[in-house]
C-alpha cells in the first residue's frame, strides 16, 4: 500500500479501530441465583473490556463467560458444570435499566444511550450491568447467538448492496469462502480480512479526500467521480432521532414536520443547565432509514451533506427550514458531525461494519 | 407508478384503496383491519386473526355424548373448537429502501407470549410443506428474519423483501383491467397483489371480492 493510499485509508482504519472500554457487573438477583450471594468474590466484582464500537455483544458474550463467568463459578465451587448454569442466548446487557438491543453496533448504542457524547464527556469505561436471567423479550429480540448474529447482519450487509447497486448481487455472489471470511473479520475484528472482502462488495470510489466545504470541492470533486470511479447509486444511512415523547418542549422552536418536531430542544439533551441531563430511552429513538443520493437532487456537483440526508429522511421539504441545525447534533462513532459533511466522505470513512451509516441526532 | 416499486405516498394510497375494497370481506372472514398511523405520520396497515393449528386440537370433554368420531387419518377441523387462542398480526410497512412493502408478523399465544421463531411460525400457518423448504433454505437464515418493526421498535419476524419486485413482475392483471389502467397491476389491486404473493408463506390467504 503507498504512502497516499495509506493516508486516505487513515480515517477508516481509525474509525474501524475505535474501542469502548466496558465495566460490567452482575446483576444482583443473578449473583444470588448462581452463587447464593449478592457479592461476588473479590476478583469477580467487576470485570473490564475492551470491546470493538463496530463489532455486536453476541460477539463478546462468549468471552464475557469464558473469562468471568466460568471462573467465577468454577471458584464459587459449584458442581453444576456452568455450562448448565449459564447459556450464552440468556446473556444480555442493560444500562441504566436500559436494556440493550444487541442487534445494534455497539459504538451505536453508546452514541444513543450516553449522555454529553457530543460534549467530548461522556461516561468512561461504559458502566454496564450483566444479566444472564430473564430476558425481556417484549424488548429485545430473543435468543442472542453468533448464528442468529451473521444472519441479521447479512441481512445488512444485502440490504446496503441493494441501495447502493440497485441489485444484492454482489453479496450474493460472494463465495462460501468469501463470506466465512468476511463474517470471521467482523467477529474476531481484523481490519486485514473484513476489509478484503468488504472491497469486493463495496469497490473504492475515487474521490477520498478529506471533508472541505461542499460549495469548494464540489466541481473537481465531481469531475474525479465521474471518471471510472464506482458510482452508488444512493447511500445506505440511518438516523436515530431521540425524542422527548413529548411534543411540548422547544416545538415552536422546531422544523415543523413530523417527528423532527419532537426532537429539537425540548428533550433530554440537557440544553437547559439547570440540573442533571435525563437519561436517553432508547425505545424512545425514532428510527428512519432513507437512501441518499451522493448529489444533491437537480445537481450533478452540488454534493448532499448531512443536513440534506436528515431532510430528506423527515421529509422536510423547506429547503430554509434548518431548525435543527441549531437545536440538534449529529453523532457517529463517538464523533459530533458537522451537518455540512458530505454524505460521500462519510461514506467512504464513516460506515460501520454492516456497511451503514448510523447517526445519532440528539438535542443539544 | 413505476411498477412494482412505490413511492411512500402512492404506498398509503394503496393501503386506503385495499382497505376500501377489502375490509368487508375480510372482516366477514374473522381478520380483522386496522389502518395504523405511526408517531412519524407514517401509515401502515395491520391485519390479524386467530391462529387456527393445522394439527386437531384437543377439546376439552364436558359431556361423554360430546365426542365425535376421533379420525386422526382425516382433515384438521377448519374451525378447531377451541384453538389456542392464539392471534397473528401481519403488519404490511413501506420500505424506502426496497420500494415496496414488506410484511412483518408475529405470534401472541393466549398467554401472551410472543413468537418469533420462524420455523415455529411457519409450522403453525404454512399450509405447504413444498413452500415451508423452499422458505428454510432461503441464505443467511431462511425467509422468514427477525428484526425490530420499523414503526413499533420492537422485535417481529419478517419476509426479506429481495425477490418481492421479482416476483410482483410476474403478476398480470386481467387484459380488462390493463385496457383500463395501462399498466398491469393498478393502485387499487397492488396491495392484494403482493398480499397474496407474500401472504402465502405466512398463512394469510385474501377473499376474493366481486369486481363492480
């Protein structure tokens, strides 16, 4: 790889390599259950992970057990083998009584559950509580499993080939070897394999420079684009827009369609300094998916951006309505998103593993 | 409308036509219809029924002169006499992304739980055990997935949409209707189209109605 490539290539590796270090504990009742005491032993009390922002729980549960779980209750001296004990599709991970949907990207979840993310202040390591009891199923999926994992997560993957092709021929064309490797890259988190693949699925475009003004870039950038480079059709994004679940606060300050109205403002992004911010719901998340064009609509140089993304998804139609450019921050991978990025950039870099673009829109 | 794909709008205009035109019907047949509006003013449109197991219940015995002859060789009764209780929603939302409808379902049992197990599903409304194969050897985990509703945000099993437009292709209207409209499937019949398409894995079958 020359100097240039490596240098374009920077921000992804970044963006591929960022961790979230966890603290869990075990939820008291299922210390109880297991080990007849709400305490653990000493060395147990809490564990500590470094886990992957672009990676899933499934994928960790199994080392969460093999190097705590199982320990822990070989130490306790239980005879039940922890096997019988503890099954992996019983783990699941709760923060602040939040329990946490593992079909997400971690690095998502963080985004959406912790607050001051877009402060630069947010809570580390990541304070997380384990159950290996009753999972909710009205709330999370039930079930977690590497298996039932890479299927949702192909499921992805099919779904951004075909907004970005028009067709999922390229997943679908993958071979057996192709795909064990791509889906082992995303589970043991090695850039080297996933992305091996991940270049077949998703062909480099040519224009990888770094994010200046859209209006500056826009018509060499444009040129560049259209000479061999590999078009998609439209961007694979998803946004998650907090709500108050209260249409009261900051409406009048807001864009007025839909469920853009609720976000602004009025919700628990702490905006008014007055006392501690409320914790995020994430049931309360509106989530909206729309394929973005890399161009702005009637333009072939003018490149969309983050806010036209955001409009486009809510349908706001006033092209002046920029409301939320005030009231709202844009979050992904830890990171405040300016709203004038170019889509194209975040596209190249941005994306988490199932190839996506998730962002967080919070009221600041 | 650039069939099979949609707008969102001409999505929801089909949704109020089948409701229209299907409704009577269907409600006379015990599904019933039900035109949601989600938080983000999104519509979609929410059909449910009692699960009736394809398997013969067993009724509880009040009176000995209440047994009728046991056959197990013969039909499952259409009606069982007290089926579980059971109710299935199918839930038709608009995809951006595929630029058709996708139909999501789920199982609540008269205990309340819910089922989201596609093979468990499939046992107790897939009518043909062709069509349950073809389903289970789909890739990456058969046809039937589970993911969040895009409007509830909570879990639900779903048909991966990849082949809906495929097979929406092949549908043709009959010539009276395409002299009229010009196009082979029209808003009006769109919506039974790929219900019936759809519907079929999951054990919704649609009543005909009379063409006025």
């Amino acid at each position: 790889m020359d100097y240039r490539e490596s240098e374009q290539r920077a921000p992804l590796k970044r963006v591929w390599k960022g961790m979230i270090p966890i603290e869990l504990q075990l939820a008291a009742s299922d210390a109880i259950e297991l080990l007849a005491s709400a305490v653990l032993p000493e060395p147990f009390q809490t564990f500590y992970m470094l886990i992957p922002r672009v990676g899933y729980l499934p994928f960790i549960s199994g080392k969460v057990k093999e190097r705590w779980l199982d320990p822990m209750l070989a130490l306790s001296g239980s005879r039940v083998p922890s096997d019988q004990q503890i099954k992996e599709t019983d783990i699941w991970f709760e923060y602040k009584g939040q329990a946490l949907k593992w079909h997400y990207p971690i690095g998502l979840l963080y985004d959406m559950l912790v607050s001051d993310v877009h402060r630069g202040d947010a809570e580390l390591p990541w304070s997380l509580t384990l159950h290996v009891r009753k999972l909710p199923t009205a709330k999370i999926i039930a079930q977690p499993n590497g298996q039932l994992m890479r299927d949702m997560f192909m499921a992805m993957i099919k779904e951004a080939d075909f907004i970005r092709n028009g067709s999922t021929k390229r997943v679908m064309d993958l071979s057996k070897n192709d795909q064990m490797q791509f889906l082992d890259g995303l589970e043991t988190h090695s850039y080297e394999k996933y992305f091996a693949i991940h270049s077949i699925i998703v062909p480099p475009t040519v224009d990888s420079r770094a994010p200046v003004q859209s209006s500056a870039s826009s018509t060499s950038s444009g040129g560049q684009k259209a000479r061999g480079a590999m078009q998609p059709k439209a961007i694979p994004v998803r946004f998650y827009m907090q709500t108050s679940g209260s249409l009261d606060d900051g409406a009048k300050d807001a864009p007025t369609s839909g469920a853009a109205t609720t976000s602004a403002g009025g919700n628990g992004g702490g905006g008014n300094g007055l006392g501690a911010t409320k914790q995020a719901d994430i049931m309360q998340f509106h989530v909206s998916q729309v394929p973005v064009a890399l161009y702005r609509e009637g333009s072939s140089s003018e490149l969309a951006t983050v806010a036209d993304a955001f409009k486009l998804c809510y349908g706001i139609a006033d092209q002046t309505n920029d409301a939320f450019i005030t009231n709202c921050a844009c979050i992904s991978h830890g990171v405040c998103v300016p709203w004038e990025s170019p889509i194209s950039w975040l596209a190249d870099n941005f994306f988490y593993a199932d190839c996506f673009l998730h962002m967080v829109v919070v009221g600041i | 409308m650039d069939y099979p794909y949609l707008t969102c709008r001409e999505f929801e205009e089909c949704v109020e036509r089948f409701v229209t035109r299907y409704r009577p019907a269907l409600e006379d047949s015990g599904t019933r219809v039900e035109q949601q509006t989600s938080s983000a003013g999104r519509q979609y449109l929410v059909l449910q029924r009692a699960v009736y197991t394809k398997r013969a219940v067993s009724t509880p015995v009040h009176n000995v002169e209440d047994i009728e002859d046991d056959d197990p060789a013969g039909p499952a009764p259409e009606h069982a006499a007290d089926d579980d209780g059971a109710r299935i929603e199918y839930h038709t939302v608009y995809s951006a992304t595929w630029r058709v409808p996708v139909l999501y379902v789920r199982v609540v049992t008269s205990s309340g739980e819910v089922v989201l197990d596609g093979e468990r599903v499939c046992d107790m409304v897939t009518e043909d055990a062709e069509m349950r194969r073809a389903m289970a050897a789909v890739p990456f985990g058969g046809a039937l997935g589970v993911t969040d509703h895009p409007e509830l945000g909570v879990p639900f099993l779903y048909l991966h949409p990849c082949h809906t437009a495929d097979l929406l292709r092949a549908v043709v209207a009959p010539p009276a209707q395409q002299e009229e409209t010009g196009q082979s499937v029209g808003p009006d019949e769109y919506l039974a189209a790929w219900l019936s398409l759809s519907g079929a894995a999951v054990g919704l079958t649609l009543p005909s109605i009379g063409y006025c």
